[in-house]
C-alpha cells in the first residue's frame, strides 16, 4: 500500500474501531444465545458480516434450524454481493487480492470507501483496504474479549451499544443522501422496512428494499 | 444442538463468501450502463436506511419504540452539526444508555 493520505486514513480508522468495539456483543450475544467461544470467533473471522452473524445465532439460539439461521443470513449477506459489483471496478484486483478483497467486502469498508470519491480513486482504495482491515482486526479481537467476557458484561443495552449500530449505519448512509431522490429513498425503504418487520421473516423487510431503488433508479433515469 | 450450530457456522461462512466473491467477480461489462450504476448507487442507500430503521425501532419481529430511538435522536442531531462519525456513534451510545439506566 502506498503513503496513506491522512483524512482517509483518520476516517477509516474511527470507523474501525467504533465499529469493530461492537464485536463485544456479538460475542457477548452469541455466547448467551448457547455458542461456544469457538463457534463465535469462527462466525466473526469466517463470517465477518455482523448482520448476518447477529441473524445466524439469533436464530438458532432461539430454536430456529440451522437452515432457517443460514437462510436469514445469507439474505442479509446479498448485499455484500452488491456491494463487491460496486468495489470491483474501484479496486480493478484478481487472483488472491480479490478473494482477500472479497472477505473484507462489508457495509464499513463500501462505506469508507465511496465517501471518498472527492478524494480521488486512490483515496478510495485506501479507504476499503484500511477499513476492512482495520475493522477485521477490531471486529474478530473485540469478539473474543465479548465471548470471554459475555457473564460479566450483563446488557448491551446498558452500555448504549444497541443503539450504536443503527447509528453507525446512519452515519454511513447519512453523506450519500446528496439529491432529493436519495433522500426520498432512504425514507421509503425505513418505512417499508418497518411496516413489513411485523409480517415478514428477519431479514426480507431490509432485502425487499433493494427493489424499491431498482424501482426508483429506473423512475429518475427518465 | 452443537451440530445445528456447528452447520449454522461453516453454513453462513461459505454462503456470506461466495456471496461477497460472486459480487466481485461480475464481468464489468454488465456495469457500463449508466442505468445500473444509478441503481448500483441507489441500493446501499436503501438497504442502510432500512437497516437503520430495523435496528432502531424492531425487535425480532415487532415494532418496539424505546431507548434506542433517543440515541438515534442523538444521532441525527449529531449528524446534522456535522459531527465526525465517532461522535456520531458515542453520542448515540451515549444518550442511548442514559435513558435506559436512568428513566
């Protein structure tokens, strides 16, 4: 990696840190939820994509089987999917780098890298090669210390960290919500989101989204 | 129930990286579109605000308004003073514990 322009690196490093701390509840929840310390640090290191992780031992844990853990999972693991189409042509890697390029494709390390853009293309490989790192790092460190520690931890709630995520999503999203067909987006898919939570299983009320900005990309493309 | 997770483990890991690897191995001519970048750009925006919705105001599968709304609250203000995304994050965390420890 070349010399390290300093905002990107400042942003992908705060991002990785805030982000990565809350691996502590997910090894906290995983071990509560009947994981062994094992099984949580292989969910984080394998896995590395904490909604599809709190999806997976979410539900199991809750009795669910391994298919139905697996299938919210994968559902909330699509959009890494998209997100690596987005990276590609960004990164422009093969061979070993795209696989490891690949792994640390996550909501953090999209993120980072696209609010970047004013920066220049080379910003922007810096910042998803430094956040996904940075938050695999933290992530899988943070998870082991919640796995060893889940007893002595007591509620997330407490400690504001159930709150932290949804805020780290709203930071994330918040910059790209430029024209006033973004910002009607965003309030579209919260409150399709919301209204189908009740009626549809975990997971296909933040897939189902993705239609409404197919639908709505089409509409402005006029 | 060690076996149901067990599957559950190595189930998600190869799903969740054949999923990030298929993403990144889509020829680029599909992408040249004008129409699908929109799109491509368009579909982080929908699936974060939707996961900020879900993991704010739900709790499995019902709508649960509590502390974590007046850390979102937090947030917002946060966000729109401009605030570095720790701050963001802390103060959410932040006002978010306040209220549940101490109402």
């Amino acid at each position: 990696m070349s010399r390290v322009s300093s905002p990107t690196f400042r942003d992908s490093l705060s991002v990785s840190l805030t982000v990565g701390a809350y691996g502590v509840a997910f090894g906290a929840a995983a071990v509560a939820n009947g994981f062994s310390v094992l099984q949580s640090c292989l969910l984080s290191l394998l896995t590395f994509s904490g909604a599809s992780q709190f999806a997976v031992i979410g539900v199991i844990g809750s009795g669910g089987s391994a298919l139905s853990g697996i299938a919210t999972a994968s559902l909330l693991g699509t959009r890494n999917g998209l997100y690596g189409v987005l990276m590609a042509p960004i990164l422009k890697v093969r061979g070993f780098k795209r696989v490891v390029a690949a792994h640390i494709t996550i909501d953090e390390s999209t993120g980072v890298s696209l609010s970047q853009e004013s920066r220049g293309l080379q910003a922007m490989r810096e910042g998803f090669w430094l956040t996904g790192f940075g938050v695999f790092i933290f992530w899988n460190l943070f998870t082991l210390a919640g796995a060893l520690g889940a007893k002595a931890m007591g509620d997330p709630s407490a400690w504001g960290l159930d709150a932290a995520v949804p805020a780290a999503f709203l930071g994330l999203v918040w910059p790209r919500l430029k024209s006033s067909t973004d910002k009607t987006l965003a309030i579209l898919a919260a409150a399709f989101a919301i209204a189908t939570t009740p009626f549809l299983p975990a997971g296909l009320p933040i897939i189902g989204t993705a239609l409404i900005a197919v639908i709505v990309g089409l509409r402005s493309a006029k | 129930m060690s076996d149901t997770m067990w599957i559950g483990v190595i189930g998600t890991s190869v799903i969740a990286f054949a999923l990030k690897f298929t993403g990144h191995s889509v020829p680029e001519r599909f992408l040249s579109h004008p129409l699908i970048k929109r799109v491509n750009l368009l579909i982080p925006i929908a699936l974060l605000s939707a996961l900020v919705a879900v993991q704010s105001v739900t709790t499995k599968n019902t709508i649960v308004l509590d502390h974590r709304l007046a850390g979102l609250g937090a947030a917002i203000v946060a966000l729109a003073f401009k605030a570095s995304f720790p701050i963001v994050v802390l103060g959410a965390a932040i006002t978010s514990a306040a209220v549940y420890n101490f109402l």
